[in-house]
C-alpha cells in the first residue's frame, strides 16, 4: 500500500522554516492542529512557541513534533487560528494553492514579546514595505 501523501511540509521561508500546502486548501478546510503540552498560564514557559487557549491554559507548542509551529505569522495571513473546545485548529481563510506558506495572524501581543521587537516582522507583506521604504530614501 502506497505511503499517504501529507497534505503540507516544512520548508525554508523567509521567517526561517514554514509550513507550506501540498495540496489544494479550500476556504473553511482544517489544515492542521496547533498541539503541545497544555500548562497554566502561571507556568508560561518563556518560549515563542505558546499559544493562548484562555484565561487559565495555554499550549507550549515548542516540541518538533507539533508541526503546526512552523506555520508563520503574516499581516496577510492565508489562515486563522480557531479554538474549538480548548483545541487550537490553523483552518483556511480563502482557497490556499499547493506550494503556498500557510500563515495566520498571531495577535498583537505577540509583537509585544522580546522575539518579535528586536528583529520586527519578517513577514512577506513587511518585507516588501520595508524595501520600497527604501527605494524611496
């Protein structure tokens, strides 16, 4: 019996390593779920990878086998994040084309974090601003 194909891989990206789509993705689908260890969010491990599930939970996403991490933030985001339950699913936001990066919006407070200032976003959408700020100086 022939191996099944996954529906998405982890590649290079401008942010460092995404998750890009295999297969078509059509508006509404569930990609993938966002899964980890869940600790209280007084536990917060300082790490990059937690995800907020409420006001008592979160999910530290940061072992490698929760594939769902490597789909990075975009100001244009292609997907969202829903929370079903207490469960975190990345679920399309339009038709996604295979070869695409999946990416979402990680919120506000994110950019708060000593990650995201020191560098600012990498995003694809940020990166093209930046260099026709530059072209213009």
């Amino acid at each position: 019996m022939p191996a099944k194909h996954k529906p998405y891989r982890v590649r290079r990206s401008s942010a460092g390593l995404g998750l890009f789509a295999e297969i078509p993705f059509k508006k509404g689908q569930t990609i993938i779920e966002y899964i980890g260890r869940r600790i209280s969010t007084k536990e917060n491990a300082d790490n990059k990878y937690i995800f907020n599930v409420n006001s008592r939970i979160d999910i530290d996403g940061s072992p490698r086998w929760n594939t769902a991490r490597y789909v990075n933030h975009s100001c244009r985001p292609n997907c969202e994040a829903i929370n079903r339950r207490g469960r975190i699913f990345i679920v399309a936001k339009r038709n996604i084309k295979p070869g695409e990066e999946l990416t979402y919006h990680y919120g506000k407070d994110y950019f708060k974090s000593e990650y995201i200032q020191k560098m600012g976003c990498r995003c694809a959408k940020c990166q093209e601003e930046r260099q026709a700020a530059r072209k213009k100086n």
